[in-house]
C-alpha cells in the first residue's frame, strides 16, 4: 500500500509545472508573503469571490467545509472566520503553502478558530474524518489531467455527507475533446485540451463526476476575473 510520502509524489508530478507550485517554500519566503504569488495572485478579490459564492448557494455557520487544493488560505481565512469552530478542513499537496496558510490565520487573529489542515497528496480526504456538506476546488482542476480529476472527485465523493454539494471552477471548452487552445476573457489565460492550463467541456467533467456517483450540475459564470466558471457535483 502507498503511503503518505507517495501519495505526495504523485500529486507532486502533476503539479510540477503549474507555475512553480511545488516550489517548497522557507520561512523567510512566507514572512514576505511570496505565498500569495505562488497561488496564483488577487489574493483579496479572488479569496472573498469564493466565500460569498458560497454563502450564496446556502453556506450556513454550522455546516462542515472541504476545501481542496487550499493553498495557503486565500479563501480559507475568510471562511475560517465565518464557520463554527473546527467545521473548516483544507487540503493541500504542497506542505509549505498549508505552513503559509497557518501564517494567514495567526496573521488574521485566527489561530484559535481550530481549522484543520493537512499537506496530503492524492486527494486523501479521508484523512480527516469527517463528512462534509459543502467542498470547494478553486483553480484546481484546471492543473490537473484527467486520471486526477477522476481520483479527486471520487475521494471526495467518499466524504460527502448526503446531500453533500462539491463546487470545482473549470476554464470552459465548447466541446468535448477540444484539441485547440482556447483564450479565456476575462484574464486572457490560454488553456489547453492536453497540457496545463487545462479546459474540459462540462460534459467531460460530468462523466467523470458520474463515475465517482456525483450528479453535475452547470452553473457557469460566477464572476471569476480569469474567466474560470464554476460547476457543482451533488451527492444524491
């Protein structure tokens, strides 16, 4: 059986090329906050984006969240402040930016909010425990092959609690298997069919959510300034 550290190494392998993600960062990097570069920048816009997204499609205090590939918190502060204590669970391949993201917390005032985070590899959410009513993954999948996606939605499936929802933002193709780069407004981000920044159709990501037991739904637009759009997956 793989362990941890594998697990890590597979997930580092996708991850490699994404813009120095895998990049471990040292203490003196995270005191400057190079962290919020790493994640992709608009540390301020994007981070409060996705919580209000959330609050919006019914986000409640008490309701228990997953959010996978956190990063360093760039939305994971904002909704560690708004949950219950201990309801936020974030997760994250690169152990460095989970370090940044507790540096974000004690920055913000809140350390003793008892978020839990975890550097694990191969989307292993199962590593809390915990069954979750709502998980997000913001400019996740858009890194990642398809054999990945398809693990990621399938572990997290496992840790839904029913009626769960798992909101994943995409760059949108017209179709599937659509082999030319396509240039997303806002943001002009290129994205391509077979090499990182990827776009799927939604029915592509359906059929993979399917497989995992997960009904998509497509939402869309949601705001995202670089053009990524947004589905849900439902556990029914």
């Amino acid at each position: 059986m793989a362990g941890a550290d594998e697990r890590v190494d597979a997930t580092a392998a996708a991850l490699r090329g994404v813009n120095g993600y895998w990049r471990a960062l040292d203490a003196d990097d995270i005191r400057r906050g190079e962290h919020r570069t790493m994640v992709g920048s608009m540390w301020d816009d994007i981070g409060r984006l996705q919580f209000e997204f959330l609050r919006a499609q019914g986000l409640e205090p008490h309701h228990r969240l997953l959010d996978v590939g956190c990063g360093a918190l760039r939305g994971g502060v904002h909704f560690v402040r708004y949950l219950e204590p201990g309801r936020y669970c974030g997760l994250d391949a690169n152990a460095s930016l989970i370090e940044a993201g507790r540096h974000e917390l004690v920055g913000a005032g809140l350390a003793d909010r008892g978020a839990r985070l975890a550097a694990e590899g191969d989307f292993n959410v199962e590593v809390f425990g915990e069954r979750f009513e709502m998980a997000i993954a913001v400019s996740l999948v858009t890194h990642l092959y398809a054999n990945h996606i398809q693990t990621c939605l399938s572990r997290v499936a496992q840790s839904l609690a029913p009626g769960g929802r798992f909101y994943v933002t995409f760059f949108e193709a017209p179709r599937a298997a659509h082999l030319a780069p396509i240039t997303h407004a806002p943001g002009e981000i290129t994205t391509h069919y077979a090499n990182d920044p990827f776009h799927q159709s939604f029915d592509e990501l359906a059929t993979l959510g399917a497989r995992a037991g997960l009904r998509a739904t497509h939402i869309g637009d949601f705001g995202h300034p670089r053009g990524q759009r947004m589905a849900v997956f439902h556990a029914d």
